[in-house]
C-alpha cells in the first residue's frame, strides 16, 4: 500500500511581502488540498503568495466592515455584563467568519 507523498515544494514568502495570517493560510490550505489544478497554475506562474495574501487582505477588510455593521446593534453591556458582552461578540465574529469562508477562502 503506497501513501501518497506531496511533490509540491513548499511555499516560500518573498521577502518584501508581508508573511500569511489566518485566512492568508487557510486559502492556501484549500488550494492545495481541494484545488491541487488552481494551487499548481498559481504556483507555476509565481502568483500564489501574492493570490493568498489578496485573498487574506479581502478577508481582513471585509472582516472589519461586517463587524462595524453588525455592532450597529448595541450589544450587551460590557460592564454591566461582560460574559453576555463576550458571548455575543463571538457569535457575531463567528457568523461574519462563516461568511468569509464561503465567499473568500473555499470558492
């Protein structure tokens, strides 16, 4: 039984580029494993850095403007109860994060 070995070389950041965070990774991790066609194109023309670090840009900026809109509606108060405050906060973060990953990292 042969496992399967991954021939690709590993991604090296240019150095004047700003290194991958969370979504700049994961896009890259569902490329390589779900989208081996794309991941390789970008790859061979030297696009897939800059591809992942637009794709975490995006994400990031879109992040932030979801979250501003969503807090619009004033959420718990923060000293008057901060566990509700916390809760409700990550709920939200969560819900803005799930439509990043539909719309950005996995399409």
């Amino acid at each position: 039984m042969s496992q399967k070995t991954n021939t690709r070389p590993p991604l090296k950041r240019p150095l004047e580029l700003e290194p991958l965070t969370k979504y700049g990774n994961l896009r890259l991790q569902y490329l390589e494993e779900h989208r081996p066609d794309l991941y390789d194109e970008y790859f061979q023309c030297g696009e897939l850095y800059q591809h992942c670090l637009e794709v975490q840009n995006q994400a990031e900026t879109r992040l932030r403007s979801m979250m501003e809109q969503a807090i619009r509606k004033p959420p718990p108060n923060r000293n008057a109860d901060g566990l509700a405050w916390a809760t409700h906060m990550g709920m939200l973060k969560r819900s803005v994060e799930e439509i990043i990953y539909a719309e950005l990292i996995y399409e």
